[in-house]
C-alpha cells in the first residue's frame, strides 16, 4: 500500500500529491521532488522508446531506509510516483504496475472531462477515491 | 418522423429550420417550457405518490427535452455529443467549471470523452437539479444510469409517434391539449403560463420573441434564478412571466435555497403588519395621485394649515374607499401624512410607510379627532384644522414617548445581548486553549 502518491505533470508541477499520514507531507514532498532527478535521467536513457507498458514502468527509482520509490512515466511525459512504506511486506513488482495502471486509467479519465484543462490541479473526486483505496489504511 | 412531434412538443423547435445551427436560442426558449414542465412535473412528483421523492427521477416532459437539446447538437440520436461541444453547451449554464467538472465525471460513465443521449440526459438533469439547489451526489444515482435511462427511452418514443397522428390535424389545439395535459397535474399558476405560452406560440413572431426576451445565451439557464421580479413586470411580457412562475414554483416545490436569485426591488419596506400592507400600497396609489393634484393650488402661507387641509381631504378621500377598514389605521396614515407633506414630496410613500409603524400607536387618539373632521368635510376647514395642529402636536409627543420607550428596550437588550457575546468569547478561547494543550506536541 502506497503511502504517497503523486501526479507531476511534464513541465515538473506537481498536479496531484496525496500522502497518507498527514504530519510528514513535506518530507514526501521532497522525497516526491528528489526523485524527479531519477525519473528524468531514466527517461533520457532509454532514448527513443519503444511505446510498451514496460517503458512506462520504470520500477524502483530509490530505496531508502524508510521506503521505496516507484516511478512511472506515460507517453505525454507526465509521470506518476509512488511511495512505498519499506516495512510494508514487500509489494511485488506486479502490483507496483497494477496500481500504475490503474492511476494511469483514472489519468485518463479524467484527461476526457472536457471541462478538465490540462495542466490544471487535479480535483476530481473519483481519481481521489481511486488514489484513496491505493494508500495505506491508518489507524 | 422524427421533426414532427418536436414541433407538437415545444413551440421553440418551429425554428429549427430557420435557425439549426443557432440551438444557443433554442434552448433559451425550450427553457421556459422546461422550466414549466419541470415546475409541472416537480410538483406532480411532490404530490402524487407515483413517482417517489426522487429528484434524480427524470420525468417524461424532461426526457423529452433533453432528447431534443440532445438533437440540436447531434442531429443523430444514437451518435455521441464530443466533449467540446458538451463543455460549450454546459458552461452556458453559468455553474462554476468544478461542479460541471464533476457533473461529467458523473455522467460520463464509460468516460470516453463524448455524451451518448442517456449520458447528455443525465449531464442535463444533473445541471438542472444544480440550479435548482440539490447538490450533487457523490456517484450518479441509480436512476440516471444510462442503463436505466436505456430502458427508460423506449416509451417515449411511442408518445412521440402517437403525437404525431396528432399533429397533422390540429397543430395548435394538440399544443393546447399537450400542455393543458401537463399542466392539470401542476399547481395552478402553471396553467396560466401555458395559456400565456400558447398566445406566445400562436403569435407569429416567435422570432422576436426570441430575440427579444432572450437577448443573451446565457439567460436560458439564468431565468432559473429570476424569482417574482419577472413576476411584478407580468403585464410586459409573457414569457418572463412565464419564466418566473415556473422558476418560483420550482423554488417553491424543491424548496431549497438557490444561487441567490436577484431579489426584486420591493415597493414596500414596511413590515408585514397584514392589515396596514393593503392599506399603505393603496394609500400610496391615492396619495400619489392626490398630492400631485393638491400641492399646487393651496398658498404656502401656513405650511401647517395648508398641508392639514390637504390631509384632511386626502383622508377622507381614502376613508370612503376603505370604509370597511378600521379607521384607525386610515388615521394612522392621515397623519403619517401630516408628517410627510412637510417632507419632500418624492420621499412620501417611503417615509409615510416607515411611519405608519412608529405612529401606529397613536392612532386611537387620533381617531377620534379625526372621525371629527372627516365627519365634517363641509364645514369651514380651519376649525378642525386648529384642532387638528393641536392634535397633531399631541401626536408628535406621544410618538416622541413611545419611541424613546423603543429606544431604552432595545439598549437593553443590546447591552443583554453584548454580555452574552463576551462570555461566549470566554468560552471560545476557554476551548481553543483546551484544544492546544489536547494536541499532539510534535518532537523534531
């Protein structure tokens, strides 16, 4: 289960961030923001890639002590990144992917909202319940 | 087939063919109906017990709107509107972009971008109800699934197909029957905006109409909020009258607070004493018309005098029409008057009724003297005026009295009133207190 889940857009804002315990936000915002460094230099080397759900994945970005980083690129260079809580029991690889997918679905969903401009804070409310049942439960 | 029971339905759709590509008006006007027919059929769902409560219900007359706002977009039913096109129609509706961001999340069910016709008649219902003042649920309701709406489809086409035998024969009197249908379960003001909308369809320049009385786009959603400031100008215009009586029976049956609708500017600034309400706007009407005859011609020599005289007369002028009224209150306003005509006369229906409350009580003594002099109009004037200036000074002290004793209660009260903010304040801060020690210390 995540504990924080971001959306940056191409330009490197931020669209969406959601973290679960609420008291360290800004460390998972820096965290979020460090690891944009890995994601970019990922991207750059793979060079002209091939449109495949494995390029999009990128896997594990960093591990520190605490958590894991997840990275996750689409084709329109916006990326998703997902914190992981390290003493959570090891999240397989294939569940990493299906949670980006299924962020990567309700992306798009909400790209088809004409009233959606892109580029625009993220507020809709099913991507919220979407990226809720995502994160970790807190006591 | 399908153009011809559009035109039974709704007048506004005659215009399809002159203006297809302009459905900005169209839906302003078929608003109007909309407005009535929704009034209609939330009344109808308020009081029968066939549909429940439901206001996520949609009736047939709203169905059927929809399905031809839905045609002036997309001529083909079965086709989709793209998102564009829905966003350019949604965003007339005036509602901030979030909730209609919202409203398409809900009813974009496959989110593919594009509204099918089940999708459209959901986005639409939603805005309505939106306007209207529900706020919107947090998943679309059963009765707007496009599943459901599927099934739901059907039976309005076979309304259509029996209008449309119809309509070859009688165009207008099936409009007639067609509304005065609807409008038999619905409150009966409805009834007049139908018999008002059918003058307006008969009339021939529909066009002006629509060019007239919906100057703008955006107004087709706007007239949802107009409330009786419409209502007031009903002898204009039918269809803003139309419009408000649909929109306040709608306010009326939904009962909720709404987007806050422009409140007409009232005549009356009195409070409701019920009585006196009649009196002043009839006093008004003859005053106006009196003093306006009376101010000129007599002298300004004794500005009590004259303006006495002119009250006396004034006073029994209004005391014949309102016989039947306690006189009390005719004195009331008599030397409300009294007090008015030495003010400026433009400001005299205000002031007058603003005073009507504060010189109420001393009515009874006035009456009396005024019984006196109105019994007497024949007599010389300057009697009963001598009486009347010594009256009238007793009148103005005894107002004098009463509004000091006003004046000492209410500081009262407000001194009563400011103690109990401040030990309110106390306990606020009392808590806020509690509330820091309460939270968490956080270690760095």
């Amino acid at each position: 289960m995540a504990v924080c889940i971001a959306v940056i857009a191409k330009e490197n804002y931020p669209l969406y961030i959601r973290s679960v315990p609420t008291e360290n936000e800004l460390k998972f915002h820096y965290t979020v923001h460090t690891s944009l460094d890995v994601v970019d230099e990922k991207i750059s080397a793979m060079g002209k890639a091939l449109v495949d759900q494995r390029e999009l994945y990128l896997g594990l970005l960093y591990p520190t002590e605490d958590y894991k980083v997840y990275g996750y690129v689409t084709n329109s260079k916006v990326k998703f990144v997902m914190v992981v809580d390290s003493s959570n029991t090891a999240l397989r690889d294939n569940e990493i992917r299906s949670m980006f997918r299924k962020l990567h679905n309700s992306y798009t969903d909400i790209m088809c909202n004409p009233f959606y401009n892109p580029g625009d804070r993220i507020h809709s409310r099913a991507f919220d319940n979407m990226v809720n049942s995502m994160m970790m439960q807190v006591c | 087939m399908s153009v011809a029971p559009y035109e039974v339905r709704h007048p506004t759709h005659q215009q399809d063919g002159s203006s297809s590509g302009n459905y900005g008006a169209k839906p302003a006007l078929a608003c109007s109906t909309l407005n009535r027919s929704l009034s209609a059929e939330r009344e109808q769902q308020d009081s029968s017990a066939h549909y429940s409560d439901d206001p996520w219900r949609i009736t047939e007359e709203q169905r059927d709107y929809y399905v031809n706002q839905f045609r002036s977009l997309q001529p083909d039913l079965n086709s989709f509107i793209s998102g564009s096109m829905a966003k350019n129609f949604f965003t007339k509706s005036k509602l901030p972009i979030p909730e209609l961001s919202h409203i398409w999340e809900l009813s974009d069910v496959d989110c593919d971008g594009a509204l099918t016709l089940p999708e459209f008649c959901a986005a639409f219902h939603l805005v309505v109800a939106r306007k209207n003042g529900y706020q919107l649920p947090e998943t679309l309701p059963e009765t707007l699934l496009p599943e459901y709406l599927q099934a739901a489809s059907l039976k309005p086409m076979r309304d259509c197909a029996l209008f449309d035998s119809y309509s070859e024969s009688l165009p207008g009197g099936q409009q007639t029957r067609d509304f005065s249908r609807t409008e038999k379960k619905s409150a009966e003001e409805v009834p007049d905006n139908s018999a008002l909308l059918q003058d307006g369809k008969k009339d021939d320049k529909q066009a002006l109409k629509v060019s007239t009385a919906l100057k703008t786009i955006p107004k087709e959603f706007q007239h949802l909020t107009v409330k009786t400031a419409a209502q007031e100008s009903n002898a204009l215009k039918a269809r803003p009258r139309s419009r408000s009586y649909s929109s306040t029976s709608i306010e009326d049956a939904m009962k909720k607070g709404e987007e806050p609708p422009t409140p007409p500017p009232r005549p009356q600034k009195s409070h409701s004493r019920a009585s006196s309400l009649d009196l002043n706007k009839i006093f008004q009407q003859n005053t106006q018309a009196v003093r306006s005859g009376w101010l000129p011609p007599p002298p300004p020599a004794l500005p009590p005098r004259p303006s006495v005289s002119q009250t006396e007369q004034p006073s029994e002028v209004e005391l014949h029409p309102q016989m039947n009224r306690p006189p009390s209150q005719a004195e009331e306003n008599s030397s409300a008057k009294k007090e008015v005509v030495l003010s400026q006369p433009p400001s005299k229906p205000t002031r007058r009724k603003l005073r009507t409350e504060t010189q109420g009580l001393e009515t009874p003594e006035l009456s009396p003297t005024i019984n006196v002099t109105s019994s007497l109009p024949a007599v010389k004037p300057h009697l009963p005026v001598q009486k009347q200036s010594s009256k009238q000074k007793r009148a103005i002290q005894t107002a004098i009295r009463k509004n000091k004793e006003t004046n000492a209660v209410l500081a009262r009260l407000n001194s009563e009133l400011q103690q109990q903010l401040k030990e309110v304040h106390k306990e606020r801060i009392a808590l806020e207190t509690q509330l820091e020690q309460l939270r968490p210390v956080t270690v760095l």
